[in-house]
C-alpha cells in the first residue's frame, strides 16, 4: 500500500459520494437535486462555496439539461461529474444516449431507485435496469466506502483512451444514501496520484473553437455502423481494465473489491447465490452461517452490469450444481428478472443447471437474512435434482 | 469475424474533421421539387438564406441559389420571399439533369 493512512468518517453514502468527486478534481459538475440523491448535489454546493471545489457548478432546471451540459463540457475536454437517480435517470433518457454515442467519458452517480409509473419513492434497481441499453458502463457498488473508491476508479475507466465511455456508479438509494457508515476518504496528493497516469494518454479529440470538427454529427450508413460497432468493442474492453484498475487501485489503496465480479467463498462451493448491491453484504452473512450449518455455498457479487462480465462469469458459476440470483427489478416481458435472465444466456458455457431466479427488495422492502436462507435452501434442494420453482417473488409468498 | 470494412473515422469516437472529410446527407436526393428564380424580381434581402433550414443557399453577388446537392426543395425560401422571386418548380421538368 501507498496511500497515506487516514482517520475514518462517518458519513452517509450521499457524503461520500461527494467527497470522492471532489478528490477527483472535476471541472464542469451540473446536477439537480432528486431524492435519494439530493445531498450529493447540496454537499458538493458546500465544497464549492467553501472554496474547496475549483468546478464551474452550473445550476441546471432539470436533469436533461444537466447531461447535455456535462456531455459538452466533456466533449470540450473537461473533467465531469454528475449525480441523479430514477425520474431524474429517466428524464435525461435522449441525452444519456447521446453521451454514449459522442463516447463522452461523463462520470455519473446513480443513486438507484424505483421508476415512474407507480409514484415509489423507495429503494430499487429498476432504474438502471431501464437504462441497461444506453451504451454506458454500469457499475454496482456495496458500501460507502465502496462507493468512494469507485467513483475515484471511474475516472481512470470511463477517462482511458482506450475506453473513452460514459460511467454510471450505482449504489442504492436509502440503504445507501442515507446510511452512515465509518469511511476512510483518501488523501487528495493520493487521489492525484492514482488519476496522474490519465494525464500520460494521448488527448482524446476535443472540440476546439474555429476548428472545422464535430462529433456525432456525420454518422451516416457505415459511419452509423463503425461507430456503434467501435462502441461497443470498447465497451468489451472495459471487462478487463475494471479488472485491472481495481487491482491497481488496491496496490494503491489496500482496498480491492474483484473487478467485474467479487467471489465468496465460491471456488469450492457446490452451488452459488448471485446478487448485487447492498445485499451482497447481508448474503456474506448468510452464505457464513449455512457454510457453518455445513452446506457449501458461494456467493457472486455482481459488480459490473454492462458490460456483462460473460467471462468472469462463466468461469465463476462453471461446475455448480444449482445458482440462484436475487434481483432488485424486474424484467418486463420476461419472467426472471434481469440480471437472472442474462446469467442464464450463459448456460452455453456452464450447461444447464438449475438457474432460480428470485425477485426482492423492491420498493424498499428489505432483502434480509431470512430471505437469503430461504434462496440458498431452495437452491440446495434443486441442486439435488428435485423440482424447483422457476421464479420466486418473495414478498408476494409472504403474509403480511 | 473478418472485418473487411475501411475505417471512415481517424478516431475512436465519431469525430470528423470538415476540413479533411464530411459524410455528407444526401438530402438533394430527397427533393420533388426546387426554387427556380425570377431575378427581375430579386433584390438580394437575403431572406431566403436566413430561412433556409439546411442553409445551402448559395451567395451569388446580386441574387442566391440553391446548392441542390443539399437543397430538400422544402419550399420554406419560396414561401418567405417577400416579393415572390422564388417559384417551387417539380422536378419532373427538368428532366435528368440533376
């Protein structure tokens, strides 16, 4: 480890959040506050009127203008950073688009919550679940200080020549935004330090005033296709570089956290729980006392949704006898939810074992100790070959 | 995969350079009909190529022209022209000249 040792915080993950863009020195910030997020945008206000935040902050009247004004600063050459969640996701829905296809390496926090449709104002993957498509790099993170030591990583993802990709961190909102947590925020010589190897890259172009070049503009027939097919070859390279940052970032930091997927207890497991988010630290939990209990189960953090981590994946879960996945959404149109759906495209590589697909912790309800037992003991009954119920809504089984 | 296909963008993103290379749309193909001038009536205001939503109006001295490998023959010149310069001809009459 490199870094400077540093006293612990308490802060909420929202604090967090902010404190890591600010470390990361961003030029351009535009957000508008929505809640679970608000306090991100209210915190890096503070930073800005106490001096401490050299960003030109522009105070936006909703989130599509929030993008659009961080797409062109980024386009311009800028550092960015910006921070919504769910409505505000959904109303930036043109621009987030077209900041992928400029290829505008714009760092964003998502703080996850439920879509429009229903009025919830709750806790939920269902926004960027919705946005999956949008030909951005999606992240999923655990904890407070996960979510600091991944926004400072996002840079050097989303930022890379070789990448030069929007980044959307997640992390979910209520459990994690308004949680307070003791964090260790690095020093900002250390954070300089971890991002100075972006300042070795070729600059990527850059529009300039009175020089005749544009981007985007000109994307007819096989430009449309080259562009897209570049996008998305880059999008398959970031499967690597997540891998290879985060181990750099724990050479740095002492803090590393798998890459595209962290593995629990998984390499002699016969079969494996998949989840994401917060409740990936509650399942460690059950994963350790039905380990005691004698049955060998594993779990898989999904950390990086898009792109899919395929390989990771497949080499994690080959061999099991039996997965189940816990989503936070749903898949409209398909019975599993999502993040169950795509797992199960991989059976190809890790043949077709029993995939349940279990969905939970919608709209705030808590994806908790008793429920995780419940997945891994259906999970191990299935493995043994005995019939298994597809798809689980947990909350809809039980009495309230 | 074999990929056969020539790169059309020097960069990894979709930037182009106006200078060196355009994919221009073709929206000269998209015409039915074009602004034929009367330039009796013309007093060179210039308004045609303020409206003008493609701006492919071209500066000729005393009058403007249409580029028609840009102009879509919306008719938006001719319908602005205070003084009735500019007439929407279909292109059916002038044959295959272009």
């Amino acid at each position: 480890m490199k870094a400077k040792t540093v006293k612990p915080r308490v802060m909420t993950g929202n604090g967090a959040a902010a404190y890591a863009a600010m470390l990361c020195r961003p030029e351009v910030v535009a957000s508008y506050p929505i809640t679970p997020q608000t306090e991100v945008v209210e915190q890096l206000s503070a930073f800005k009127a106490d001096g401490v935040l050299d960003a030109e902050m522009v105070e936006v009247e909703g989130e599509n203008s929030a993008m659009n004004i961080v797409c062109a600063a980024s386009i311009a050459g800028a550092r960015v950073f910006t921070a919504t969640s769910s409505y505000g996701l959904v109303y930036m829905y043109d621009t987030l688009l077209q900041t992928a296809g400029f290829r505008a390496p714009v760092v964003m926090v998502n703080v996850n919550r439920e879509t429009p449709g229903i009025q919830a104002v709750s806790a939920g993957q269902q926004d960027m679940i919705s946005t999956r498509d949008s030909g951005w790099i999606q992240i999923i993170v655990e904890n407070d200080q996960e979510i600091i030591d991944q926004i400072i990583m996002a840079y050097r993802i989303a930022e890379d020549f070789n990448i030069q990709l929007p980044i959307m961190v997640n992390y979910d909102g209520y459990y994690l935004s308004y949680l307070a947590e003791a964090v260790q925020i690095p020093d900002q010589t250390d954070v300089d330090a971890f991002l100075a190897p972006l300042k070795k890259q070729p600059q990527r172009p850059r529009l300039v005033p009175g020089e005749a070049r544009g981007c985007g503009t000109h994307g007819m027939e096989m430009g449309y296709v080259e562009a897209r097919y570049k996008h998305c070859m880059a999008l398959d390279r970031v499967k690597n570089h997540v891998d290879k940052i985060d181990k750099e970032f724990g050479e740095y930091f002492g803090r590393s956290y798998g890459g595209q997927i962290e593995e629990y207890k998984c390499a002699d497991a016969d079969i494996v729980i998949v989840a994401s988010g917060s409740a990936a630290g509650t399942a460690r939990t059950v994963i350790d006392s039905k380990r005691a209990e004698g049955l060998k189960v594993g779990l898989v953090k999904l950390r990086l949704f898009r792109p899919f981590p395929e390989e990771r994946l497949a080499q994690a879960l080959k061999g099991k006898k039996a997965i189940g996945v816990i989503d936070r959404s749903v898949s409209f149109g398909w019975k599993t939810g999502p993040m169950c759906t795509e797992i199960k495209s991989l059976c190809s590589k890790i043949g077709p074992v029993p995939i349940l697909s279990y969905i939970d912790g919608l709209a705030n309800l808590d994806i908790n100790i008793p429920h995780i037992g419940r997945v891994i003991d259906e999970v191990a009954v299935a493995a043994k070959g005995k019939p298994y119920q597809e798809v689980t809504w947990i909350p809809m089984e039980e009495e309230r | 995969m074999v990929i056969k296909h020539k790169n059309i963008f020097e960069t990894e993103s979709c930037w182009s350079n106006a200078d060196k290379q355009m994919l221009c749309l073709d929206t000269g193909g998209w015409r039915t009909e074009r602004p034929v001038l009367d330039q009796t009536k013309c007093n060179y205001c210039g308004l045609c190529c303020l409206y003008c939503p493609p701006q492919c109006m071209l500066d000729k001295g005393d009058h403007y022209e249409a580029n028609l490998a840009f102009c879509k023959g919306c008719g938006i010149c001719a319908h602005e022209c205070p003084r009735g310069a500019l007439t929407m001809v279909p292109e059916g009459e002038f044959g295959n000249e272009g």
